[in-house]
C-alpha cells in the first residue's frame, strides 16, 4: 500500500483523519470530522445537534404538519396514536 502523503496543517487530528479515510469517507468529511474532534473530544463528535420533544409532546396538528412534509399516505384518517408510530416507522 503506497505511503499517505500528510494531509497537511488544516487537519488537527491527523490520526483519526487516516482511519477516516481507511474506512472509506471522502478527503472533506475525514477533514471535518477530524477537526470538530480535535476541537471537542473524540466521544463529543456526533453527539450535537438540536433536540426535540418527543413524538408524544407534540399536537395532533403538529404531527400531521409532519405527516404531509414526509407524506406519510393515510394521515388525514389516523389517530394521534397511530401519526407517532407512522412517523418513527418513516
């Protein structure tokens, strides 16, 4: 297997960078997620992002504002049961 030529300065965490790459990901998303590491511990990375209440927090409207952006076919018909499990089974 031919040498790796060293990613270069804008890399942070040049290690996982590599096994990023062994596994397959592209030159920019080893880059990205090898910096938000170094930037961040390595457990942290994956773990931001917004949150939202559960399925069961939201109105029976809510979820069929929900139902029609993923269009979910039957919506209009379906309890507020049967929205939530339709929704996580999308």
């Amino acid at each position: 297997m031919p040498a790796r030529k060293d990613p270069g300065p804008s890399v942070k965490d040049p290690e996982l960078y590599e096994k990023l790459r062994d596994e397959g990901n592209s030159k920019e998303k080893s880059a990205r997620i090898a910096n938000a590491a170094a930037n961040t511990s390595r457990s942290a990375v994956g773990h931001k992002g917004g949150s939202s209440p559960a399925y069961e927090e939201w109105t029976k409207k809510e979820l069929q504002e929900r139902a029609r952006e993923l269009e979910v076919e039957g919506r209009s018909s379906m309890s507020k049961d049967e929205l939530i499990e339709a929704l996580r089974d999308h």
